[in-house]
C-alpha cells in the first residue's frame, strides 16, 4: 500500500446511516432557514395592532395618498408602499406611532433623514404620526411634492 492510500483511509468519514439524517422539510421550517419577515403579508394584518388614534390616523393618511392619482399601494415585509413608477412614500405601522418616509429631492429641516450613497437627488425624510391631527399641512404638501416628484409609469405602446 502506497503513502497515498494509507492518507485517504486516515481521512475517510464514517457513512451516516440513513436514520441519523434530518428529513428535508424540517430543515425547511428550521427559524434559521425561514425568513425573518413574512413577504405576503397584507395592509390589514399590518395595520390590525393599531389603536383607535392610529388607526384612524392611517386611514386618513391613506385616504389622502390616494387621492392624489393613479398609483400602487400594496404591503411588504413591514411597510405599506405607495408608489407610481417608483415607491415616493412608505408607512411602517408601529406600537405607538406611524413610521413615515417620504422621498423628496430636497431635506426637510427638523426632520431626520437619510441619503444613497449615488442618488444625490433623493432624500429620504422620516415623519412620526401619533395622531390623526397632524395628518393636515405641512405633512400634505411633502407627501404631494413627492407624488408630483415620482417619475410616471412608463406606458406600452400597442402596435
């Protein structure tokens, strides 16, 4: 028996038998291999949690979206996304607030907000709503600046 032989049979691995291995589908469900946010979830299950003042508030809000034209308004993972071609608003549902980031060109002073690291052109803003009062200017005219911000849908040409 050569050097090489006697290495490989050092080195070789007991074979598993066929019971000590896990089944396929219990991999599957593990909490490590699952997703860590559901991504067919919908408006209602996001917004179920809220209270009166919320919720109230969330209508308002989404009622107004709306208004503005033609556009998307659908849930994912813990958002609700409004969009044209492009998201221009998103709403995170929280315990105590309403999480609102709106998509501007310019900052918005007093407000927190954030940047891309290539779009110099688009800022991110955060906005709290509590209640269903602040649902009225300034906040509006941001969310209909970046409506009118939001590039159109491209539309098909039939031929």
């Amino acid at each position: 028996m050569s050097v090489r032989e006697t290495g490989r049979k050092k080195f070789k691995t007991a074979k598993k038998s066929k019971d000590s291995k896990k089944p396929k589908s219990a991999a599957k469900d593990s909490p490590a291999t699952k997703s860590q946010y559901p991504w067919n979830v919908t408006e209602a299950q996001l917004t179920d949690g809220l209270d009166e003042d919320l919720r109230d508030a969330w209508q308002k809000l989404r009622a107004f979206a709306v208004g503005l034209g033609a556009q998307r308004v659908y849930a994912s993972a813990q958002s609700i996304m409004f969009s044209k071609k492009v998201c221009y608003f998103f709403v995170r549902p929280r315990k105590r607030f309403l999480e609102l980031w709106i998509f501007l060109p310019r900052k918005i002073e007093g407000m927190r907000f954030m940047q891309g690291p290539t779009k110099r052109d688009k800022y991110c803003n955060l906005f709290k709503v509590i209640h269903a009062d602040q649902i009225e200017e300034p906040l509006t005219d941001w969310i209909r600046e970046a409506f009118d911000f939001a590039p159109e849908p491209s539309r098909s040409v039939k031929s």
